[in-house]
C-alpha cells in the first residue's frame, strides 16, 4: 500500500508562540520548531500498516525552508522517503488555500491511504483532512482512535463527544487519528543515520500547477486583522490546608455562587 | 434582514445542546436566524420547540440515511446548496469535531474563507478567536465569500427569543462521493447524566494526583454536587484513570466554563491549553509550588482525600 503522511512543523507548544507582528503569521523565525506532536502517531500507524501489509510510506510537508528539520525527523522513525513543497510565494496561505496545495500534491504521489494527524497544535482547525477528502473526491475517516485495513477495505473508530462510531470506506482515503491510537516509537541511531540519506523531493509550485496567485496572502480567502497578547492570568489566594481545607474551599465557591 | 444560517447540534438523548442555542443567539445580533437540522429522520420535528424558544424563525431540515448514515459529506452537500440558493449573511457552526468537518468541506466547495473557534463575531463580519491556548487574541475576518464561523460552546450566554418556525423539508441531492464513508455503528459511551465536557458550566477535573480508576469516583461525586461535567488530565487518561474522551488539554478538549475544579492536577503546559480561559479556576494539589496554583483564584495545597470529601460534605450542609 501506498501511503502517504502529513506532516507539519509547528511552534513548540510547551514555549511561547505568537503572531507576528508585521503580517499577522504564525512566528516560525524565532519559535522552537517541531513535528505537530500528532503527526507522530500518523507517522506510527503508517509504518505498522507497512510493516504489516507491505507497501511504502512517504512523508509530505508544505513550509518554509527549516522545516527540512521536521522532515528528517519524521524519517529517522521510518518512512521510505520525502516531499517537500517549498516556495516562497506560499507564506500567507490560508487553510482553502492550503488543502489546494497538498491536494495537488497528493494527485501526484498518487496515494491509495493519507493519513494525517487529527489536528496541528498551533491553529487546531481541524479542516485539513475533509478538506483534501473533498478536494480528490475520496473518503475521510477523521478521528479514528482505532484502524484496521483489511485488503482495500478501511475501518476506523472515530472517536466522538457521545462514544464511537464505526465507519469504513474504501482505499483511496483520508484518515485522521488521534493520540490514543498507538504510541510512536523513538527514532533508532541507525533510523537517524539512515534519514539522512533517503531522498527528499522539493516540489514548487508551478511542479503542482498551481498559479502564485492562488495561495499566500494574495490567494487568502481570510485575513488577521489584529491581535494582542492577553495578559497572563495571575494566581489569586492560595492557603495551606489545616484541617479546613475542604470547607474554605466551599465558602470561596459561595461567594462566587457556585454554591 | 438577510438570513443566518445556524447548522444545529443535537444528540438523540438531550436534543439541541447548548451551543446550538448559543449560535441562535449570536445570530439574532447578525440577522434573521434560520436553523439547518441535518440528522436522522424526524429530527428537525422533534427539535422545532427549542430553536424556535431560542428565535429560530424557519427550519431546513435534511433528513433520513442518506444524510445520516455517512460521514459529514453529505451533510456539506445539501448546506452547499441551502447557501447558494439562500445567500445569508452567515453560517455558523459548533466549534467541535463534526462542525469543523462539515464547514471545511462547505468551504472548498464554495471557495469561501473559514474561521473556526470563534468566541465572538460582529455585525461586519469580524470575528474575534482565542489562539495559542488562550495566550492571544485574534480579530479576523473571511475576505472571500460570506462569515463562515465555527463558534466555540460557552462564548455566548444564551437568551431565548420566541420564534415560530415551519419547517422546510430539503430536496436530498447527494452524490455517489458523499457516501464513500459509511457509518455502520454507533456507540454510547457517555456516562450518566453529567452534562457534555466542552459545554458544561462546571466542570470538575482529576489528574495524576488522583492515584488510580477507583478514586476519580471523588471527582465525579463532586462534579456532580456542582452540577457539573468531569474532566482529566493527560496524565491521568494516559495512566487508564478516565477515558480519553474526557482529556481536558492541547491533545484533548479546549473548555471554558465558569467553574474549573483542579484536583490533583500539577498544572503542565498540556493541560493549561486546554482550561486556562475559564472564568473561575480553583485547585487542590499536594505540592504548593505546582503551576496550576499560578492560574487560580483560588488554591488549596494539601491533600485532596481529605478536602475534596469535606468539601462535598460541605456543599451537602448547605443544599
């Protein structure tokens, strides 16, 4: 089978990220940039259905030059290979704008499964999957906690506010997975060793046929129009319990009519 | 005034839930509110009394198997439509899993812009969203094609406005590639009558401090004497102490009630994304210098098996 993982380099969650101030972006420039920590277990189920059902698993990535970093990450835990669609003319894009791109680039690589993190931790949109799905006209089995691929036949527990549904499609599909799918191994040394010699294929834009226009901030179909930072919250009393504990507690959340 | 297209929550066992109520009341601000239930057949019937308490003044309904019985595809087809025949002034979502998906597709298909986990939007379309775990605050807007806005639960306090909607059956029309993802199965696994984690005025969380499975019965007691939903920190769902379901933090559900309950919870980065923009956020942790004591009004550093019983005790004596 041939699959194909999203993945995206996002500023460091447990850090301080911000927008930047001159257009309204994500800051990637001064960030600690990583692999979103939920590509990782897309990462992981790609590599057991491989390892299972045999096939190739190949890493794309739409960003800017550094996240050449993430990419060589994401291969030492196992991927065969990598593509990179890397243009200036990108920066500013928008989510519409986005899933243009890697649908463009997923027609190429011609995958029979994409599977992809069910959410980036800088924007958590969650749109990317349906919006590819929509965009190839194949199916999207998003939040699964639980795959199993049986021939061409996918089926997934999505997880849900209420429980789980079970839902199944056909190959080629979009799957989204949460965290509680597996847990991802760590890169070997000799997995590190090996990512830096396996092939990583930079696609521009006119590679995908898609026009400059059409993404960045002049293709954007939304716009920053400002931001601020809030302030910090500050902690309010805090008392050591001696005896009493429980019952001040009771009387704080009275005063605030919680009680 | 032109149309609000306000796309309907609701589960089989509770009806509307609270941010379809809240979207009708955003939506009185912006136009005339039209609520569209796509579910299961007989659905927008048995919803029509809410929406229309809450000012819904007509009723789309997209009804039966074909709707229902895929994954969000269809649905994106028949609002696609609604929109295009209707041109509102807006679409407005819930800010959760299904509505997230249903507005992603309805924007390709559209070429139209999308903002999601919107807690507030204006007249002119300019919608205010809490990024970066609650850190910043960004006002957008959609440049291309009408408001498309996912509102994320408990941004507005919902006031009722009464209505009295007809409903208005629409013509299914969905296609071939709309039933590639079938939904064979359903499954409950909500437990009780608590309220829904993301929507609940109160909600009630233990973390690794609460030591295994058996002790978050503590918890729940107290999440129930306040009328509230429990929640858990990653620690605690990664150690099998509560299904993951019910993970309150950047890998889990973003909440922001009234009232945040932290028991046992140290308070890491991971849990604050997921809480740090309730109104009250009060904690109970052995160790004085834990982070989540930065964040809340209100702390108690002891030993949570000895307060959070008197605490419920407490909340006993004065009902």
């Amino acid at each position: 089978m041939n699959i194909v993982v999203l993945v995206k380099q996002v500023p460091d969650s447990g850090a301080d990220r911000n927008l930047r101030n001159d257009d309204n972006t994500v800051d990637r420039g001064s960030a600690n940039n990583v692999i979103n920590e939920m590509d990782e277990y897309a990462i992981e189920e790609a590599l057991k259905i491989k390892e299972a059902h045999g096939g190739e698993v190949t890493i794309l990535t739409m960003g800017p030059d550094r996240a050449t970093e993430s990419i060589r990450k994401a291969l030492s835990m196992g991927p065969d290979k990598a593509v990179h669609v890397l243009d200036d003319a990108l920066h500013g894009s928008c989510a519409v704008a986005t899933s243009k791109v890697l649908a463009a680039a997923l027609g190429q690589l011609g995958a029979d499964l994409v599977i992809c993190g069910a959410e980036s931790t800088d924007g958590r949109v969650q749109v990317m999957p349906h919006m590819i799905a929509e965009r190839l006209g194949v199916a999207a089995l998003t939040g699964a906690r639980k795959l199993t691929v049986d021939g061409a036949t996918l089926t997934v527990e999505r997880q849900t506010e209420e429980g789980y549904e079970v839902v199944t499609a056909s190959t080629p599909a979009v799957v989204s997975v949460w965290d509680t799918i597996n847990e991802p191994r760590y890169p070997s040394f000799k997995g590190i060793m090996a990512a830096k010699k396996k092939p990583v294929q930079t696609l521009a834009l006119a590679d995908l046929g898609v026009a400059p226009d059409e993404v960045g901030f002049d293709g954007a179909t939304s716009a920053v129009v400002e931001h601020t930072k809030r302030p910090p919250r500050s902690g309010g009393a805090k008392i050591t319990d001696e005896g009493e504990g429980g019952v001040k507690l009771v009387e704080f959340l009275a005063t605030e009519k919680f009680v | 005034m032109s149309e609000v297209l306000v796309v309907v929550e609701a589960t089989k066992e509770f009806g509307v839930k609270k941010v379809t109520l809240e979207m009708l009341t955003l939506a009185r601000e912006l136009g005339t509110p039209s609520a569209v239930v796509l579910g299961g057949a007989g659905a927008a019937e048995a919803l029509s009394g809410k929406l229309g308490e809450y000012g819904a003044e007509k009723i789309y309904a997209a009804e039966g198997d074909e709707i229902d019985g895929y994954l969000v595809a269809p649905k994106a087809t028949v609002l696609a439509e609604l929109v295009k025949r209707v041109q509102p002034a807006a679409v407005l979502l819930a800010s959760a899993q299904e509505g997230k998906e249903i507005a992603a597709r309805l924007a390709v298909k559209l070429d139209n812009g999308i903002l999601t986990d919107v807690v507030g939007l204006d007249a002119d379309g300019t919608a205010t969203q809490v990024a970066f775990a609650g850190s910043t605050i960004v006002k957008s807007k959609v440049t291309k094609g009408l408001p498309l806005v996912t509102v994320r639960p408990n941004s507005v306090t919902p006031a009722p406005a009464a209505a009295a909607p007809a409903i208005e059956q629409l013509s299914v029309s969905v296609t071939d590639t709309d039933k590639l993802a079938k939904v064979v199965e359903r499954v409950a696994e909500q437990k009780g009558s608590r309220p829904e984690l993301t929507e609940a005025g109160v909600v009630v969380s233990g973390g690794r401090g609460v030591g295994n499975a058996d002790n978050f019965k503590l918890v729940e007691e107290l999440a129930d004497l306040l009328g509230g939903a429990v929640g858990a920190s990653r620690a605690a769902v990664d150690s099998g102490f509560y299904p993951h379901q019910f993970q309150v933090g950047q890998t889990g559900k973003t909440v922001s009630p009234q009232l945040y309950v932290a028991l046992g919870i140290s308070g890491a980065i991971q849990h604050r994304a997921g809480m740090q923009t309730s109104k009250t956020i009060v904690a109970v942790n052995k160790d004085g210098e834990a982070p989540i004591f930065e964040l809340a009004d209100f702390g108690v550093v002891g030993d949570l098996f000895k307060i959070v019983p008197q605490a419920a005790e407490e909340i006993r004596k004065r009902k």
